[in-house]
C-alpha cells in the first residue's frame, strides 16, 4: 500500500549572537511566523520532543 506524506509545518530554531528564535512555516497557507524563545526553552526542548513520542 502506497502512503503518501504531506508536509503541513516546517519549524527552524535559529540562534543569531546567543538570541533564539522559532519559525514556524504553515506550508499549505503559506505564511511565516517567528516568536523569540528564551534560552531555559531551548535546553527543555529534548524534554518537550521527547514527550510527542511517548
């Protein structure tokens, strides 16, 4: 059985001069938004991916 995948989000952290920053890309609207992240966000992010998996 053939499954196709589509792609709805695309998400980049960027770290610019110790700032964070998520961007999110809504690929079927196509838009773009960014929100700053602090960096005790940043080092809990294994924690929060971890959690989409269990």
């Amino acid at each position: 059985m053939l499954r196709t995948q589509t792609l709805l989000f695309a998400a980049e952290l960027v770290q610019d001069n110790g700032t964070y920053t998520l961007v999110v890309e809504d690929v079927t609207a196509g838009t773009v938004q960014s929100t700053p992240v602090p960096k005790a966000m940043v080092d809990k992010l294994p924690v929060f991916l971890a959690a989409l998996t269990a």
